[in-house]
C-alpha cells in the first residue's frame, strides 16, 4: 500500500505533502509509515490519500475486539516487536530494517 500526505499539516512535520510513503504495516486502523526522520510511527489513515491499495500477499491480518485491523509482515507481527524496536534492542532493530529493506526495494 502506498500513500501520501494529503496536505500540509504543521502536527506532522515528518512527513512532506505528495511524497510517497509506504505502509509498513496497519496497527489498530493506523498506518505505519517510515517518516522522513526514517522513524516507523503510526499516522491516522485521515491524513493521507491512498494511492496504491495493494498490501503485501505476506501480511498478517487480524481484527481486534473493536473492530479494529492489525497488519504486518510475519517478522514484525509478534506483540511487543515495536516497543523493543524503540527501545534499540539489537535483534528487533535489526529485523526491522532487514523487512524494510526488503519491502522498500520490491516497492521501487
């Protein structure tokens, strides 16, 4: 899936207008975005204009008690990946750019 900021917005400094980004991945209906500071934050899905609705054949889809969707790659589906990506644990850190490699290179 890509999207794109659909304007500017001075609570989203990180993310530029009419850039593409690809979605990471789908947690609780937000997107999971690499922002231009090459950070994995969640955006809401208001803010952006979908411009390729594919999603990755791999992805692990879940939907929660609220209704809500859970979506990403195998590597990074296990609970608690991304509170130990963002606490620099060297073994989550490193599986995160190895997917992201991966998927940056297939979207290009």
């Amino acid at each position: 899936m890509i999207v794109t900021l659909r304007a500017p917005d001075p609570r989203f400094p990180d993310l530029t207008p009419d850039q593409p980004y690809v979605v990471l991945g789908i947690e609780a209906d937000d997107y999971r975005i690499l922002n231009d500071r090459g950070r994995p934050y969640l955006y809401s899905p208001e803010i952006f204009t979908v411009l390729d609705t594919r999603e990755p054949a791999d992805w692990v889809s879940e939907v929660g008690g609220d209704n809500e969707r859970y979506a990403y790659p195998p590597p990074l589906n296990d609970c608690g990946f991304f509170e130990d990506y963002f606490d620099g644990r060297p073994e989550a850190v490193a599986t995160f750019w190895r997917v992201m490699n991966r998927r940056l290179s297939a979207a290009a």
